[in-house]
C-alpha cells in the first residue's frame, strides 16, 4: 500500500467508507443464493430489442452528432421530452429548467457539492435512501432525522428539527426507499406550509413515482409548492428541487436522470457538472431519447407496472403465509421495496448471518438511518422487483426458517 497517498486522503474522503454489509452481500452472487438484498430492476423489463433499434438509428441518422461532445444542460430534444412527461403530472417545467444527469445518483452529489459546506445540517426521513447519505456525507453533511410511519414522514414531528435551520430537507415521497411508504396528500401539504414558514427548501427525490400499482397518483411536493401560487409565469420551480431518473422505468445501466430546478440553481449545477464528467454521454442521452419517444416510454412502463405489482403481491402472500405473526410489514402501493419490522427481540444484522446460511439476503433496516433510531435494528429491506414469484416465494420461506431460528434462540 502506497503510504504517501494513503496519508494524504483530503478529509472528505475519510468520511466515506466501505460498509461492513457489503462486505456480508458480496457472497449474494452466489447462484444459489436468492437476493432481496439489491435495489435492481428486473432484467426482464428491459426493452432490449427497442434499444438496439436505437442505436442503430442514432448511429446512422445521427451519429456525427451523437458521437461528439455536447452541452452541459444536456440533449434538448431529451431534455424537452422530459418535461412534456412531467407535465402530465402536473409539473410544468420548462427545459431551462431541466438538466440531464448521469443518473439521478449525479444529481444529488452535485446537489451535495452545491449547498452542503462541512457541518452544515441535512434533515431526512429516518429511515432514508443510504445513497443519499453517502453523496451528502462525502461533503461534510451533519443530519436530523425525522421519523416515517405508513403515511410517510411524520409531518407533526418537523416544526422542532426545522427551528434548527437546516441547509435543506431531503424527501422521498413515493414508495420511500427502503420503506415503501408514501407520503400521504394531507401530509404533503404540511410539509410544504411548513417548509414555506421556515423558510427551509426541500429536495425530491422520486424514482419510483411512475410505478404505482395501485391508488390514485398524488401530487409531487414541486407541483404543490406554495410558490406556484406566487409566480404565473410558467416556471413552476420554486422552494423545491426535483430528482428523477430512467433507472426504474428503462434501465439504470444508461445512467439517464434529471434535475428540475429554478434556472439560476441550474446554472449553477451546470458549472459543478461541467467540472465533474463534462456532460452525460451524448450518445446514450440521444439513445435515451430515442428509445423514450413516440409513446414508447408510456407503453413500456405500463408493462413494468404489471410485471413489478405481480412480484408485490407474490412477496406479501409469501410473508403472509410464512412468516410468524409477531413480525409487520409495510403494502407498498408501488415502487421496489418493503419493509418488514421484527419482533423486539430480534436483530436484523444476526437475522442477516443466519438468513445467509439459508442462501437468502436482505438490507438490515439500520443501514438506512443516518442518525441513530429507535429499534433500527427491527427493520429489514426486501426488494421485490428483481427476483422472479418463484424465487420470492422461495426466498420468503428460507428466510422464515432463518428467523423462527432467531425467536427460538431470543
Ligand atoms: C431514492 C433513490 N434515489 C436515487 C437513486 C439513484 O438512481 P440512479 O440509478 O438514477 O442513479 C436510487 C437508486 O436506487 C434511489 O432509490
């Protein structure tokens, strides 16, 4: 090992560490094992055929251009195609508000880079997604929790952390990862009077927005935004930055998302992106768009919806079936992810050893909170979109044995 490096690692980066559970989950490529441990789209749902149509039309009808540098902002016609989607949900961005990211994971380290100064304090869900934390973490980010139940982050529970002044809050309204939860509209609207009171902006993150496999669409924290109500002149961008991504709906090996944002922060990030890769692959983002177009994306993640809400239900009827009455778990109504909380007398990191010798991983809950909380250690993540119902069903069984074991021994 190289000393003279080694001893010269700026601050930020002895903040970010490698954890103790990947380490645990590297043995879940294992073929044997059965994972609800990632966070992956099922291969099954990529449109394969529809992107190799892509990239041999971009190829021969566009490819001097899709082949050279291009602007930060990113592809326009992408970047317009964006916003027409948006707008159905009632988000009326123009495309100087949008800015193409390499995934939405870019978005929130350059989001990181842009408002976070060492020590400054980020408020969060407790629990929240881990790779959040870790972009925010690499800037010096200090954290409040604020705790989730089956409505979301409890709103009630907000007006204390935000008298502390928090450089930003960091949301995730839809199907929460790793929770599942949804913010309900009540709450979405005491957060934003909330936020408007004190004067705290917010960060949206929402991935999983598209995939609802039930229940009515609720409004994005952006759209009600009290702002909107102020300005009518189109921008529709006010306290609240918005995240989304093509990871969930295409495939998250092209590293396409986006960020909305009032034009001034946009230029900004613009800056910071150039600094960091330039832009996002011209190609990919012209594949990207080519593959989005003509209605293909709405067609596509009508099909995405089906394939994921039958895994859910496959997931809850296994739990039902299998595991004991004393442990709950969440009925996400969309999105990867549910949240199963164990009796007290269980820890989901020994739960974890045990579910491994059962060929069966997961996250153990306490991963996801950035400050430490109350019975984090109840909680397990199980991703249900990338295993196949019969290896979920499986996979539900195998970890049942591995948890009765744990009861009998507490
Ligand atoms: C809440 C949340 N935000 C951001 C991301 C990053 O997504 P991307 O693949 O677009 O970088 C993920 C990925 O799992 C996520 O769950």
């Amino acid at each position: 090992m190289s000393t003279a490096w080694v001893s010269r690692y700026a601050h930020r980066a002895k903040n970010a560490g490698s954890s103790a559970i990947r380490e645990l989950l590297k043995v879940t490529s294992k073929p044997d094992v059965i994972s609800f441990a990632g966070g992956l789209p099922s291969a099954d749902a990529f449109p394969v055929q529809r992107f190799q149509e892509a990239c041999e039309k971009v190829l021969r009808e566009q490819g001097a251009h899709a082949l050279q540098y291009g602007t930060t902002e990113g592809y326009e016609p992408l970047r317009e195609l964006i916003a027409a989607n948006m707008a159905r949900y009632g988000i009326k961005a123009h495309t100087e508000n949008v800015m193409i990211t390499s995934g939405s994971q870019q978005a929130l380290d350059l989001i990181g880079k842009l408002f976070i100064a060492r020590g400054d304090r980020v408020l969060v869900e407790a629990p929240t997604y881990l790779g959040a934390l870790q972009a925010f973490t690499t800037y010096g980010a200090e954290y409040m929790s604020v705790p989730v139940d089956g409505d979301g982050m409890i709103t009630e529970a907000l007006e204390k952390p935000l008298r502390a002044r928090p450089k930003f809050m960091y949301v995730l309204p839809n199907f929460q990862n790793p929770s599942g939860v949804t913010l309900s509209e009540g709450r979405r609207h005491q957060l934003l009077i909330l936020a408007d009171r004190y004067g705290i902006p917010i960060v949206e993150d929402d991935p999983y927005g598209q995939l609802r496999y039930e229940g009515e669409h609720l409004p994005p924290l952006v759209v009600i935004d009290r702002e909107n109500l102020r300005r009518d002149n189109g921008y529709s961008i006010g306290n609240v930055i918005y995240l989304s991504t093509f990871s969930k709906t295409l495939a998250p090996g092209l590293r396409l998302g986006w960020i909305v944002a009032p034009p001034e922060v946009i230029a900004k990030l613009v800056q910071l992106k150039q600094a960091a890769d330039l832009h996002t692959s011209t190609f990919i983002q012209y594949v990207g768009y080519e593959v989005a177009r003509d209605g293909f994306l709405d067609r596509h993640v009508k099909a995405v919806r089906e394939l994921y809400r039958e895994r859910r239900d496959v997931m809850l009827a296994a739990l039902a079936e299998f595991f004991p009455p004393e442990a709950t778990w969440t009925r996400p109504h969309g999105g990867l992810f549910l949240w199963v909380t164990l009796p007290e007398s269980c820890d989901s990191r020994i739960l974890l050893q045990s579910a491994l010798q059962e060929d069966v991983a997961f996250v153990p809950g306490d991963c996801f909170y950035a400050t430490p909380g109350d019975g984090a250690r109840r909680h397990m993540r199980l991703n249900f979109s990338s295993a196949t119902p019969g290896q979920i069903r499986e996979g539900v069984r195998r970890l049942s044995l591995a948890l009765r074991r744990e009861l009998v021994m507490a």
